[in-house]
C-alpha cells in the first residue's frame, strides 16, 4: 500500500470522526441561540424595572441559565473535539 493512500485513509476516517462530532452538537448550537434570544429579550424588557419585578426575575433567570447551557456546551464540545483528534 502506498504512503499517500494510507494517509487519505487516516485523513478520511479522522474527518468523519469530527463530521459525527459536529452533526451531535448542531441541535445544542440552535438551542444556545434561541436562549440567547430569549436571554436578550427579557433583558430589554427589564431594562429600568424594579429589581424586584417579574421581568427581572425572568431575565436574570435566563442569563444564568444562558451560562450554565454554555458551560454545557464547552464541555461538550471540547470532549468531542478531543475524542475527534485522536
């Protein structure tokens, strides 16, 4: 067997590793930005609220749940990536 056609081999079984990898994590991607949006809009609407309002209640509650679905995510992420490396 040749050099470069062991090579494509390897390059083509490591890509479809991260092509799994990114196909796992596409619905986490669209879930981050639709709270993000959700995030920013119960912001806007807090805005000069009492800070014991509903409103700010909601945005607070969705900004720290914003956070702890990226921390989530980056987890996520980097052990596919690693797992994909090798």
């Amino acid at each position: 067997m040749r050099a470069w056609t062991v090579i494509t081999a390897e390059r083509t079984q490591h890509d479809s590793r991260y092509a799994a990898g990114f196909r796992e994590i596409e619905g986490d991607v669209c879930n981050l930005a639709r709270m993000g949006d959700v995030a920013a809009i119960l912001a806007a609407e807090a805005d000069g609220r009492d800070p014991m309002s509903v409103e700010v209640e909601l945005a607070t509650f969705a900004v720290h749940h914003l956070n702890e679905m990226l921390q989530s995510f980056r987890k996520k992420y980097f052990a596919l990536y690693d797992g994909g490396a090798k």
